[in-house]
C-alpha cells in the first residue's frame, strides 16, 4: 500500500509540473507558425524574391566525410497511427528513472509537443519498474505493455521486456547516442548515458512535429503531430559532445542543439590552464623537479619527466592522481576531466625534456602526453576498482592534455599527408619490467649514454595515447575565416591529422569571434562548414568553436554562425545552402529578403578586405580593424537602410503576436549595432550635434535591449557610452 501511494504522489506531482509548463517553452523559445496555416509549417520563400546571390545559397562545400564515420540510421515511415487529434493525445511519458536529466527530457517533450499541437501529455515515472497508475485512460492497474497501450517509453527495462524490443549491440553509441523503436502503438528510447536524453527527445520530435532550432528563441515546427510515424533509428551527433560557443544558448540546453555544459569536471571551478591546481607551485620549495627549467621562471610549467627524476616523477604523479580523483569526486557525472597546461608561452628545458623534444619531431607535447598516459592508467585502475566495490558500471571518463600555443605540435614526421608514427625503446630492468630508455649526451661530456626515463607506459611499438586519454587542440592562430582545406591553414591541418593518428578522442577547439572587438563582424560564415567536416574527418569527436561568451545576443549575424556550428556538429554532411536559405526565412521571417541582401553585402565586403589587408583581416587579434577607411559611411548607411526595411516588413505583427514582434525587432536590432557604433564613434562629424546625441542615446538604450554589454574580451562597454556622454 505504501508503495502504491507514493508511486501516485509522484505522478501526480509530475502531471502537475508538465501542466506548469505548458506556458512559454525551455529556454523562452517562440513558435513561428505559418500565418495561412493552422498548422505550425513554416513558410517558404517565393520565387520571385530579390536575393542578391540570385536565389538559394550554395553550400559552396567540397568536401563531405564518408557515411562509414558516421551513424545516421533512420528508418522512419508514416503511418494512420493517431498520435493528436482534435488536441489531445492519450499517449502519456513513462521513465523507468527519475534522473533528473530524464526529467529534463520529458518535461521537455511536453513542452514542445504542447506548443506545437495544444496537447498535453501526462508523466508517470516507475523506478521499481511496477508502477500502480491512475488515470482515465490506463484505469486502476499496473503499467504493462500490450500492442494498444500508448506509451513513450524511456528507459524501462520491464516494458521493453514486455514488448520483445531488442536493441542493436553492433554499433557505438558513445556518449550522446541513441535509438527510438516502434512498437505496436508505443514508442521505445534509449539512450547509452545521460548526455542522450537531450539528443533523443529532438530526434523525437523532429520526425512527429518537425522540430527545427534557429536561436535560443526561435524555434519551428513543420509538422501538426496529427499521426505517429513508425520509427527504428540507430543514431549519435557525428561529435559525441559539444560545448556552448557562446552566451545566447546557455539559458536553453535542451532546447539546442549542444550538449549541456556539465561535461568537464572542475577543479578550483577551472575547466583548463589549470596544472598548477592539480600541482600546485607552493610544492616547489620541497619537490623543485616537479616544475619547468625556464631560464629564471622555474614556475611558468610543470616538468612532465620531474627533469628524469623517477622517484619524483612517481610522487608528482600521485600527488596529481588525487587531485583527479577529488575532482572526480566532486563531479560524480562529467564525462572529461582536463589536465591542462597554464596559459603562458614558457615550457621546460632541462636536459631530458630538451632531448625528448629533440628526438620526437621537436615536439614539447611529447613528455607531457606520456605523463597524462601514466595519469590515466592509474585513474582507470582506481574507477574499476570503485565500480567493482559499488558493483555498478564503470565510470566512463576522458582525461585531456592541451595541444596549445608551444604544445601544439604532434610527436608525428611527415608532411602533405604522409605521416610517420615513431616508437621509444624499451628494455628490461633488473626486475624483468619493461623501462622506457633513450641515448644521448646527458652529462654534456660528449659521450651518449643509455639513460632510463620515468615513463610507466611503454612505447616500442609507436606513441599513442591511452584509450581514454584525449588532445584538446585549440589552434588559436589559425585562420578562421577560411576552412582547414585552405593553404592558408594547412600547418594545422596537419597537426590536426598528427594528433588524429595518436588518439580516438580528438577534443577540437576553434574560435569564431573578434576578441579584441566583438562588433566588428567575423567572415567564417562560409569556413565554418568545411572546417566541421575538416575536424570530424580527422577524427574530431567533441567540438568547441568559440565565439562571443559574454553578450546577451551576437551581432554582426552571429547568431547565423553559432546555427550551422550547432546544427552541423549533430550532422555534418547537411547542405550548408539550405541551412542558410532556413536560418534567414525562419529567424528573420518577414524580413528575411532585406536581412539576406545585408548579410550578403557584408560578405563580400569583408572578403574584399581580406585581400587587401590580410595582415588584418586574417588574423585572430585584430585591434585596428575597426578603423573607419575600412568601414565607409556610405556602406554603412546602405546596411541600416536595410534594416529600416526589414523592420517595417515585420510591423505586422506589433498588433496581431506582440511576442513574435518582439524577437524579430531585437533580431534586426542586433545587426543594427555594428555599423551604429561606427557612426557613433568614427563619423559623429557628419552630424548635428543634436542628431549625433540622439544616435548615440537611442545606440545606448538598444544594446540595453538585446543585452550587448561587453566591447571586447571582459572589456565592459560602458566607457564608451560615457565618453559619448561627456562630448
């Protein structure tokens, strides 16, 4: 009796928080439905629209990665099954779990499934896997499966039992897969760990309401739910995990298409340049060999050989073991942890660091990866050990080092393709255990020697990481406004493709933003698809492309940028033409013709600037690219006068959906910035003083709007505005 009441106080309790939510949706998204429609499809753009690249965009790509590294299996057919009708539905949510992110999906589903039909589903959760449910539909009795019964099941052994679902065990899911099954009536998920639940409610409601993401405000649905499709989909993001590339979707994980941001553990709440929070400098007076031979800078990096020294090699490795360990502790469910170096230029020069750099293609990388291999064997020992104590799975966990600024390059020869893995000798000690050795000149005497290094891990048969050791390359003077198939990044095209040869865990930093000014607009527009298709090629399974992380909205079409790195990093072969063509008529609607002649014109502008300043416009630090001979007032005023035109094509809706008005007005607004700030602050002379006031007061008030508050990296825009004020 007692387990029967609880059981129905918890699912009364979550009916009563799926009804709660039926209002605005996760992460304040807002339906554009069709305005001749009582569905909720999505306009397409007529023919007879001025596009000034003549029509559709082009994905312009010319490269696309074999379907044989990806898992994309969708077998998906309509069928008369009812899944809405009239805007009810009897299908309810079971979860075999009441993990929270199981809950976040669920609630999830009911939210967009309300939004996009009208009809509410209940949740029943049945952890005992025997639930006793009471509702109209499923009257007083326990939860089973028959061919009739209409569930959306996830992750519920005993029901899968129940209807004969087998899943298929031949593929890897990793960390972010998932399969749904038809069966009968019902509906199947499941997922391979908790980073699927996100990713297995949008396959859901992609293929019954056509759910498409834009912007954390902008979401559609091309589908009216009315049938329920007869699904068997095997699939996983062609990168396992993503990160948030900048502010705008932090507030709506589930919604998006990235990965929620619990997937590093923390320390000292650090996700990199965080060595000497595992290894701490105030250990330097009683274990020196712990940190870098830097001429006089002892302490700008740690030693990852303990300058040869075994005994304190072996301490330094405990000491960061149980840094990892607590770590761990602390983060009992992300699935990396970083062991990354600290963000200066210095590296270590003593003796058997210099002579490994030397002897591993004048790579400074090379110690530092044997060190984390050693780390990781003993973190792994340590996580079976647990799982066989708690008699549970064990914990999957990704340890990272940083291929950054001098630790860039890959212990790999070779050039143009052809590359060559090399191998450190081993021998037998005293023991009869295997011991890394290398010969050379240690005492500068002239004469090598056969000298023992501290390494655990040996590597006779070429260098590797460990299976579940990872490179986090972070190419941060790359040119990001071309692809990695450009000549202008072929240096890291092929440290990509080294360190691809040396891991299965590729972790793949890239930027996507102006940090020394975040108006100024960024060209990887076109880049940012065959730089994707580069890294999963290469074998990228986690993808960071950095962009503006402290303002509320990008401007400078940034939020098309952040779209297609979200949207292709879940599948990287879709056409990039299309996508476009998708963004400018769902995000912009209305004003899609005007935004698009914008954004076009921009393009071209800032490729035109690539060819006569490359100096400026080709690189990552550009502090003089806002100079106003860069930036006509005449061009500018040319972009404004389109966006006067996309507003007036949106006042529509001021009355008729004042919501809807709303994000389309701060949409253009942002777009607005850029070439106001360069009027403000450069042209301020072809004005009134009265005029040039009321520009600036009016720029002021519609940053506060869209939340734009940050001029550059941590650099509040406030003195601006008062400098302005002052004049």
């Amino acid at each position: 009796m007692k387990k029967k009441l609880s059981a129905l106080l918890l699912a009364a309790l979550l009916v009563s928080t799926s009804l709660a939510a039926c209002g605005k949706s996760d992460g304040g998204v807002v339906n554009y439905p069709s305005d001749n429609s009582s569905s909720s499809s999505v306009d397409t753009p007529s023919d007879d629209r001025d596009y000034i690249d003549g029509g559709t965009m082009s994905d312009g790509a010319e490269h696309y990665v074999s379907e044989e590294k990806l898992l994309h299996d969708r077998k998906v057919t309509a069928s008369d099954r009812p899944f809405v009708v009239d805007g009810k539905t009897d299908y309810i949510i079971v979860l075999g779990t009441n993990d929270s992110r199981a809950m976040d999906a669920a609630n999830f589903l009911t939210q967009q499934i309300r939004k996009a039909t009208g009809a509410g589903l209940s949740i029943f959760v049945d952890v005992d896997q025997n639930l006793e449910i009471d509702t109209e539909s499923v009257a007083n009795r326990l939860l089973e499966y028959t061919p009739s019964t209409k569930y959306i099941v996830l992750s519920h052994e005993k029901l899968e039992e129940e209807a004969g679902i087998t899943w298929r065990d031949d593929v890897e899911l990793d960390y972010s897969g998932y399969m749904i099954k038809t069966m009968g009536d019902s509906v199947f998920m499941k997922i391979n760990s908790f980073y699927g639940y996100q990713k297995v409610a949008q396959a859901f409601l992609r293929e019954v309401v056509g759910y498409e993401w834009y912007s954390y405000d902008t979401i559609v649905y091309t589908k009216d739910g009315a049938t329920l499709p007869t699904m068997d989909i095997v699939e996983k993001p062609d990168f396992d995990l993503t990160w948030n590339s900048g502010k705008m979707a932090s507030t709506s994980y589930m919604a998006s298409p990235i990965t929620k941001e619990d997937v590093f553990a923390l320390i000292n709440n650090k996700f990199c340049h965080n060595s000497f929070d595992f290894v701490p400098t105030t250990e330097y007076e009683a274990h020196p060999d712990w940190f870098a031979w830097e001429a006089a800078i002892p302490m700008l990096q740690l030693c990852y050989t303990a300058h040869g020294n075994k005994e304190e090699y072996d301490a330094m490795l405990q000491y960061a073991f149980e840094g990892v360990m607590k770590s761990l502790e602390n983060y009992p469910d992300e699935a990396v942890i970083t062991f990354t170096r600290e963000d200066y230029f210095g590296h270590c020069i003593c003796p058997t660091c210099k002579m490994l750099q030397k002897t591993f293609s004048d790579s400074l990388a090379v110690t530092y990866m044997f060190f984390v291999n050693d780390l990781d064997t003993m973190v792994q020992a340590e996580l079976e050990r647990q799982a066989i104590e708690s008699g549970k799975p064990k914990r999957e966990v990704t340890i990272l080092f940083f291929a950054y600024r001098q630790t860039s390059k890959a212990p790999v020869e070779g050039t143009d393709g052809e590359y060559t893995v090399p191998s450190l000798d081993a021998i037998e000690d005293a023991d009869g255990n295997k011991v890394n050795i290398l010969q050379y000149d240690r005492d500068g005497d002239g004469e090598e020697e056969i000298v023992e290094l501290p390494f655990h891990r040996t590597y006779e048969d070429g260098l590797e990481c460990n299976e579940h050791v990872g490179v986090f390359y972070a190419p941060i003077d790359a040119t990001f406004e071309e692809s990695f198939y450009h000549p202008e990044n072929k240096q890291h095209k092929e440290t990509f493709e080294k360190w691809g040869l040396l891991t299965d865990r590729l972790y793949c930093w890239i930027y996507d933003t102006n940090f020394t000014r975040y108006v100024i607009p960024y060209n990887s527009y076109d880049a940012i698809p065959d730089t994707i298709r580069f890294l999963k090629d290469a074998g990228g399974t986690f993808l960071f492309n950095q962009g503006d992380r402290e303002n509320g909205i990008y401007t400078g079409f940034g939020t098309l940028r952040t779209y297609l790195t979200y949207t292709l990093s879940n599948e990287v072969n879709l056409d990039a033409g299309v996508l476009k063509d998708k963004f400018f008529e769902n995000y912009f609607r209305e004003a899609a013709a005007p935004m698009r002649k914008f954004h076009s014109m921009l393009v071209a502008h800032m490729e035109q600037l690539q060819v006569e300043y490359p100096g400026i416009f080709y690189t990552q630090r550009r502090s003089n690219s806002e100079e106003p001979k860069y930036w006509p007032h005449a061009t500018l005023q040319n972009w404004l006068d389109l966006c006067e035109e996309a507003k007036t094509a949106i006042l529509k809706y001021k009355t008729s959906d004042p919501e809807l008005y709303e994000s389309l007005y701060k949409h253009i607004i942002a777009e607005t910035i850029f070439p106001r700030y360069m009027m403000c602050e450069y042209y301020s002379g072809y004005y009134t003083p009265t005029e040039r006031n009321k520009m600036r007061e009016e720029f002021i008030a519609d940053c506060a709007l869209i939340d734009y508050t940050k001029h550059a990296e941590g650099i509040d825009i406030k003195p601006w505005f008062e400098k302005w004020l002052k004049n």
